[in-house]
C-alpha cells in the first residue's frame, strides 16, 4: 500500500493524549516520512498527507503556525497531495476552527481532501457522546475509532472521475446585479461542452431555516424522501444533489457569511444526509465579497458541507474574488482568465480524459 507523509508540528510525546492515539494507530508500517517542525517541511507533489496537530491550553500551536505561513506562499505545496487532519486540544474550543483553516490552507495549496476529512478531540472529548454511545464504547475509544477509520478512509481513498459529470449550481442572487452569478457565467462558458449543468435559484420563495426536529421525526421524514418543510428545496434540491456528481456553490459575502438562503438550505439537507451521504460528490464554491472575507465564506463551506455533510474537497475547491458595485467583477484584472483557469480545474479534476 502507498506509504503516508506524517506531519505533527511540535513533535509529540507518546504519553500525551494524541501520541497515544498515533500510536495506537500502528503508523510505522505506513508512514514513511515524518515532518515534526517548519525547517523539516517542503514542497510535497502527489503524496497522502496525515496532519495531526495538538493545541494548548490556549488552542495554539506555534509550530504549526509558522508551518502556516511556509504553506500559504507557494500555490503548489500541496500539488497532487490528499490529505486528512486530526487537531487534539485541551480546551473546548478552537479544534475546528484551526482543522478548517488547516483544510483551507493546506486546500490552497493544491490538497484535496476526502468527505469528513476532519477528526477532532475537545478537552472533555464530549464531541464523542453520540457516536460513543452508538458505537458501545467509552469516549477515548469512539475517538481513536475515527482516527482510524480517517486514515482508512485517506488511504483507501481514489478520486472518481465521470465521462460527462453532472453539475449542480446552487444560488440565491439576482441575474440582472450580482457580480457572484456574472462571475460563474464566466466559468460556466467553459464547462458547457462537457458537463451537464443544473442551475436552480434559491431566490424564488421562501426558505424555511431547518426547524430542528427529533432525531425520530427527521428519520421518518428522511425515509420519505421529505423534510418537515416542503418548498424547493425538497422538490428540487434533494433529487438534483442525489444525481450530481458535483456541487458548485455561488456565494456573495453578506456580512462575513453565506447568505441566508443558501444557509437555510444547507442545514435543510440534514433529511436527505439521513438517508445518503455525499463521499461520492465534489463542492466548489464561487466567493465574491465587496471588501474582504472571502476565505472566512470559503471555511464556512468547508466545515458545512465538506467536514459535516461529506463532499470531497478538490484542491484549490473555491474561486475568491473581490468586486464590490454592481458589475465591478468585469473590471477585476485578468478575470475571465482566472474563471477559465478555474473551469479548466474542475474538467481537469471531474471529467475523464480532459
Ligand atoms: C447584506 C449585504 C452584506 C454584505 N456584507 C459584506 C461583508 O461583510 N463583507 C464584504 O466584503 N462585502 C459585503 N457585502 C458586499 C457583497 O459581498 C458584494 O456586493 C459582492 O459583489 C457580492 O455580492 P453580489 O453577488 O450580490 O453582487 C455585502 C452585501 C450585502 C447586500
């Protein structure tokens, strides 16, 4: 089996809590480099990567800040690689907001990373309660259990590829004013002669937010194919996601955020999420923001739908551009060849012999 690069910045002693786990999971047979500091690290092309990052008390880790920075200046540090992180902390917060900006960055960098590539460890290891109980075991059991199946899953891991991919494009904008749809019109032109693509507006009606049923009451909806709200998102949505093979999100920056709508109806996907998962999908995303933020909407895709709902992240998942009146997206510098850049990846990336 092709061996693993192991990267765990700051060295970790096999008595703390995520030594153990590393340990336990038996990575001598399938690693074959360990990166423990900035000076050790350098351009990996075409490799699996396992990130294991411990944080203190304060969820931070030096080290793997300033490996941070080595990484985000060079586009293809990552070139070819996949990629799959476990970020342990001592405290309850910050293991997913550094895992996701370990996915961004390490994603910009040219890393994809399979569905739920993200295995955290709060301080109390509470995140586990469900899963603990579902699976018979104790706490630290469930998490070493999805450690592993994570470096299973990272292993195992192949990219499909399709003759003729299906796309979905999902948005909630205004033809005739966004800068976010004139800018996917941009990349659509070439994606067109080998791809179907589906667009479907979030903007006609109202979007119900989830309403948060029981667990039971999901399930029996689930079953249905329904949710407890009905409306496009159930009649549209729900049958479109099941026949895609990929899923492109245009996202205008309001407020630091994904818009509502399209917000609402990611958390309405929980019904169909019951009933398949979304490892077989890919997520793009289409980001403009009028001023700045774009990879704060960019993380907020990746935890939603990558780390949460199982869409395989492509590298380089999201085109993010800054255009603020109406119209100012014609007038970013070498825009339609950065679109056509961005087109030329998700052929390159979804379709067979392109
Ligand atoms: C309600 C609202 C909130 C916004 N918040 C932000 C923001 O927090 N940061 C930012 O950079 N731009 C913000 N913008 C500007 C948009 O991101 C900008 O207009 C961009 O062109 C994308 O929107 P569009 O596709 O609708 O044109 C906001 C716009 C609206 C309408």
């Amino acid at each position: 089996m092709e061996k693993m690069i192991l990267i765990r910045p700051g060295s970790i002693s096999s008595d703390s809590r995520l030594g153990t786990i590393l340990d336990a999971m038996d990575l001598t047979e399938r690693v074959d480099e360990v990166i423990e500091s900035e000076e050790q690290l350098h351009p990996i092309q075409s490799r699996k990567i396992l990130f294991a990052i411990s944080l203190d008390e304060s969820g931070i880790n030096l080290e793997w800040s300033r490996m941070l920075g080595t990484i985000r200046r060079d586009p293809w540090f990552f070139y070819g690689c996949t990629g799959g992180v476990i970020v342990d902390g001592v405290s309850e917060l910050y293991t997913k907001s550094v895992g996701r900006e370990a996915v961004l960055t390490a994603n910009l960098a040219g890393c994809m990373f399979p569905g739920r590539g993200l295995v955290e460890g709060t301080g109390s290891l509470h995140n586990y309660e469900v899963a603990a109980r579902n699976l018979s075991v104790d706490l630290p059991e469930a998490y070493q259990i999805y450690a592993r199946e994570l470096e299973n899953r990272l292993s195992n891991f192949v990219p499909p590829k399709f003759l003729r991919p299906k796309i979905l494009v999902l948005h909630a904008s205004i033809r005739e004013t966004s800068n976010t749809l004139r800018l996917w019109s941009m990349v659509k032109k070439h994606l067109t002669d080998s791809m179907e693509i589906q667009e479907i507006s979030l903007q006609n009606g109202e979007i119900n937010d989830c309403i948060g049923c029981p667990f039971t009451t999901c399930l029996h909806f689930s079953e249905k194919g329904r949710c407890y709200y009905g409306g496009v998102v159930v009649e549209q949505v729900y049958p479109a996601l099941e026949e895609c093979n990929g899923l492109i999100m245009l996202c205008p920056n309001y407020n630091d955020a994904l818009s509502a709508n399209l917000s609402a109806s990611i958390n309405r996907l929980t019904s169909l999420y019951r009933r398949r998962q979304f490892y077989d999908k890919y997520l793009y995303g289409i980001i403009v923001s009028g001023y700045s933020g774009g990879d704060i909407v960019a993380s907020q895709l990746i935890s939603s739908l990558s780390l949460n709902k199982t869409f395989i992240l492509p590298p380089g998942f999201a085109l993010m551009e800054t255009a603020n009146d109406p119209g100012a997206i014609q007038e970013v510098e070498d825009i339609e060849e950065k679109a056509k850049e961005f087109a030329r990846k998700i052929r390159h990336q979804m379709c067979i012999g392109k």
